[in-house]
C-alpha cells in the first residue's frame, strides 16, 4: 500500500471512530433524558424497570399494573417502541391481569423527542438470559408455524393474521403485528425459560411439550408477523 493511501485509510478509520463515538455519547444523553422524563411522567407507578420480578403468588400479580419493563431492551424493537409511546394502541384485548374487561386503550401519550428519549433509555434495560442471534428473524420457518398453529394452538389466547384475516384468542397479548414489536431472540427465551422474566404467569410452560429447534422455530415464525 502506498503512502498516500495509507493515510487516507488511516483517515476514514479516524472519521469513523470519531463518529461513534458522537453517536454513542448521543444516545447516551437520549437515554439519560429519557430515564429522567420515565421518572418525572410516574411510568414507575405502573411499570417495574429493576429486576428480576418478585411475585411469588397470582396475589402478588395481581397487585401490578402493568407490564414489567427491566428486560425491555431485550424483549422490543427501538422503532417500534418510539412511535408506540407517541401513538399508543391496544396490544391486549383485555385489560391487564384481566380475563373479563376490555382493554379501554387509554395509555398515555409522549410528544415525539420524549417518546424516542424514553425509547432510548428503555433500550438500555436487557436481560442476561437472552441470547444474542439466537434466532434468524423475518424468514418463515414451517416447524415453527406447525408447533403454532397444531402442536401448542398459540392462537388460542393470541390473535395473528391467518389469510389476510386476524383471529384468535383475546386472553393473551396480540402477536398481529409481532415481528414489528418483539425480537426473536427474547421469544425464544421467553418460550425456553419464562419463569425468568415472569414468574407467575397464566402462559403455560412449554418445557418437555416442544422442543428446542420448535421453539425456536415459532419464535422465528412469529418475528414474520407484520
């Protein structure tokens, strides 16, 4: 390599470098902004950001509010998550923790800088217990789509999109648009170990009932969902 070439290279890694770092030291301003407008608009009343969970009993479940949100970096998708707090739309057709009412879809809204501040910062909470490329996303996986739709009927508690038409159940969260708003790699360990992230839970425990090239399998078929 010549001189002149070297220090062009040289000159494009600097840029590089440099440039990283600019966008990391972004993120990380967004991020603490976003911790800060969680805490001032009381997210904490009904979301937990620091885990693992501890309920012990449906009682304790029953308590919580919301969802938890200390593996949220783990379990959604950025984008997704930003243009979510700044348009909310029911994912549950029932009311959290019930079987009975309808979701009012009444979550509050975030102005767009907020929502992508708080997106940020949620992205920040992850889980040891997800493994990275675990799962190949977007592409069909037909063991995947048999465990779902035969082997275990997700669609008895979950709605999907079967032949341009959404159906299932109402019980669980709608997986309609799922490959949008969840990673693969947290189904898959959601499915393997569920207990990890949430103790108490009506889902049942797929361990020993499928296994694990089908859970992968569903968690790939499902990140197809859009």
């Amino acid at each position: 390599m010549s001189i002149s070439k070297f220090f062009k290279a040289a000159g494009i890694m600097v840029l590089l470098v440099a440039l990283a770092c600019i966008y990391t030291g972004y993120a990380n301003a967004s991020a603490d902004e976003g911790k800060k407008i969680f805490a001032g608009k009381k997210c904490g009343d009904c979301h937990k950001t620091e885990g693992p969970a501890a309920e012990k009993t449906f009682e304790d479940k029953l308590k919580k509010k919301g969802p938890d949100l200390w593996f949220a970096g783990s379990k959604f998708k950025k984008e997704w998550l930003g243009e979510w707090m700044e348009n909310p739309q029911a994912i549950r057709p029932l009311e959290y923790n019930s079987i009975e009412k309808t979701n009012p879809g009444n979550h509050p809204k975030l102005a767009k800088k907020e929502a992508g501040d708080v997106a940020d910062y949620l992205m920040t909470l992850t889980s040891k217990d997800v493994q990275t490329g675990a799962v190949q996303e977007g592409q069909s996986n037909i063991q995947g789509k048999l465990a779902f739709e035969k082997k275990v009927s997700c669609f008895s508690c979950h709605k999907y999109k079967k032949l341009d038409k959404v159906v299932g159940g109402l019980t669980g969260p709608s997986l309609a648009d799922a490959g949008k708003r969840l990673q693969g790699d947290w189904i898959y360990a959601y499915l393997k170990n569920p207990k990890a992230f949430i103790p108490v839970k009506r889902m049942p425990v797929y361990e020993n009932i499928i296994n694990d090239g089908e859970m992968k399998g569903i968690s790939q078929y499902v990140t197809t969902f859009k």
